[in-house]
C-alpha cells in the first residue's frame, strides 16, 4: 500500500492562495515517489482577493476550496472532512493564502489564530506522531498550533518573521533556501521556498528535499 500524505491548500495564487509552484513542486515530489496525495482546503470564503496581473486588491468574492480545486485537478476534499487516520503525514506549502486564509498571521502575527480545522487536523497527525512538512510562511501555522512544544522551523533568515515565530513558541534556524530543517524529535519539516527564492529552480530543490525527509519519517 503506498503511503497517503495530505496537502493543505489555501486557495490559488501567491498573493491571496497557496503558491502555485510551491504546490506543484510539492505534488510532483510527492507523486515521483509513489505517494498517494488527498488535497484538501477550509471550505471558506477568502479574506481577500488580488488581481496577480496588477498586484490590485479585488472587490470580488473566492472561495478557498474552490480555488485549491483548480490546483488540485478538481481531486480535493474539504479539510474538515479529513481524519489524521487518513494520512501517514501532512504538508503544507506556503503562499499568501497560509497566512491569509489558514490562519490570519498575516495581520496579527503571534498573536493569530488557525482556521479550527485547520489547526485540529495539524494537531491530531502530530499526536499521532505522523511527519508534517511545513513549506515558505506555512511554518507560522505550525509554530501557532504547537508552540508549547516549541518546535524547530525555518522561514530562512527573515528577522520579522523569524520573531514572530519564536514569539508563538517556536524555535528558528536559519536556512537557504536549497535546504530545509528537521525536528526530529517532533518530526517536523520546514523549508523557505519563497521566502527566499529566487526562481522556481532554487525552490523545487528545496522542497522536493523536504517532502522527501518527510516521507521518510513515515512509521
């Protein structure tokens, strides 16, 4: 049976959703080693919306599901619908939309909140002691969520960020954005991507590593 690892997504599109290269560079590691991969985002309307071609903010109206639905080929599930004993690890790749949509980090920072299914899903699978890889702004959902525990991330070297994450309890290493850090005692994952840059092919090198510790640390 091949291992079932779920893909959080927040929408579509960088600035408003999940990063589309992210997202893809994760399902495509994912699917080069034979993992079988269950997409899933809140069913929830997006805190914004912003036109990509002009870096505009839109009065219209998304919704996060339905947007993730065009990264994920239309195979996604509502994430409340989705059980830690359904999965073997979670990833969750970054973009505006983690820190949008998932939680709103983007505008309180340590002080922010996780979507509720969101946060319980992340909390079951670690309590389960399954891996979560957590890529780009997506670490700052983990840092929230598990903080008391004070995990290890990395969102690279962003000093703001990297105090907003320690802030919620987390521990910050510095990385390049080739590379990515592991907290093996809690078997968590985290690479910049983005955060860093510059191009995809710096990214996917990242992140086709970090998916692949993850996997790894499948029980």
């Amino acid at each position: 049976m091949p291992h079932k690892v779920g893909v959080i997504l927040s929408g579509c599109g960088f600035k408003d959703g999940a990063e589309i290269h992210e997202s893809v560079c994760t399902l495509l590691a994912l699917d080069r080693m034979g993992v079988t991969t269950i997409c899933m985002a809140p069913n929830m309307e997006q805190r914004k919306v912003v036109n990509h071609l002009t870096g505009e903010e839109s009065h219209e109206k998304r919704n996060v599901l339905v947007e993730s639905a065009r990264i994920a080929r239309g195979n996604i599930r509502d994430v409340k619908d989705v059980k830690a004993s359904d999965l073997d690890a979670l990833i969750l790749p970054g973009g505006y939309g983690a820190a949008l949509n998932l939680s709103d980090f983007a505008t309180k920072g340590a002080k922010a909140s996780v979507n509720e299914n969101v946060a319980s899903l992340v909390r079951a699978v670690h309590e389960a002691g399954k891996p979560i890889c957590a890529i780009c702004i997506a670490p700052a959902i983990i840092a929230r969520v598990l903080g008391d525990e004070h995990p290890v991330l990395t969102i690279g070297n962003d000093e703001n960020t990297a105090e907003a994450l320690e802030a919620c309890g987390a521990k910050h290493e510095s990385c390049s954005v080739r590379d990515y850090v592991v907290d093996k005692k809690r078997k968590i994952v985290s690479t910049p991507a983005y955060m860093l840059g510059p191009s995809i092919a710096h990214v996917a090198e990242g992140i086709e590593k970090a998916v692949r510790e993850t996997v790894a640390m499948i029980g």
